[in-house]
C-alpha cells in the first residue's frame, strides 16, 4: 500500500489508509488479541471477565479498520463521494471496540477472582508491611 502511495497518492488518503492499516490493523490488534491474555494475570486475577466481550471489541475493530482502509483512498482522492459518508461509521466502530475493550478489562480487574489463596495474600500483605528496626 505504501509503494501504490508513493506513485499514486495525491490528496493523502491512501497515505492515510497505509497508516492506518498498520497502526489499527496491526498493532491495535495486537494489544487487543494479546492484551485479555496477558494483562489480567499481571493484576493476579484468574479469567478475563467476558470473552465474547473480548470477541465482540475486536471484530468491531477489524470492521471498522477495514471499512477506513477502503473507503478513506477513495474519499480523499475523490473516486467516490459515498465514501464520505463510511469514513464516520468506521470512527464510531473503532472508538466502540476500544471502550467496550477497556470496560472489559476494568471489569475484570474489579470483579476477577484472585489467583492467590488468602494465605498467599496474607503473606504478601504482612511481606510488604512495614518494619520497625531495632537498633541497640
């Protein structure tokens, strides 16, 4: 996409959708795919709250990233004025998927159940408290 940019691209759109596809098509994916697995175990919480919630969060990124990577070429180079009229519907997906993806995520970690046993916690509570040094 970016060598159809360098030699095609006039009014910035298919720059616009090269960028696009890497930064959301890409590595937003990835922090969405990666990030349910990983995330909740550094905050000792056994299970991610919802994973159709998961699910549902990326499909809506993917649909919209993939309703701007086509339509937005098109808009800015002025090929197809309906375009226009995608480029918001993909804006509003995205911004649908990242707060449905952080709800889930803030559920899990204020609801989950924790990964250490109450003797664990409470050794890992009495570890961090404290001490008061004698010094003779």
């Amino acid at each position: 996409m970016s060598i159809w940019a360098a030699e095609a691209d006039r009014h910035g759109g298919i720059w616009g959708a090269s960028r696009h596809a890497l930064t959301v098509g890409f590595a937003a994916t990835m922090v969405f795919s990666i990030g349910p697995r990983i995330l909740p175990h550094f905050g000792e919480v056994q299970a991610l709250f919802s994973k159709r919630l998961m699910f549902l969060s990326l499909l809506l990124l993917q649909t919209g990233c993939t309703l701007r990577v086509l339509s937005e070429p098109l808009a800015y180079e002025g090929l197809a004025s309906i375009a226009w009229k995608v480029l918001p519907i993909s804006g509003v997906l995205e911004l649908s998927a990242v707060l449905m993806f952080a709800t889930n995520l803030s559920l899990t970690f204020l609801l989950g159940k924790s990964i250490l046993t109450n003797s664990e916690s409470n050794h890992m509570r009495n570890a961090l408290q404290p001490r008061r040094i004698h010094v003779v």
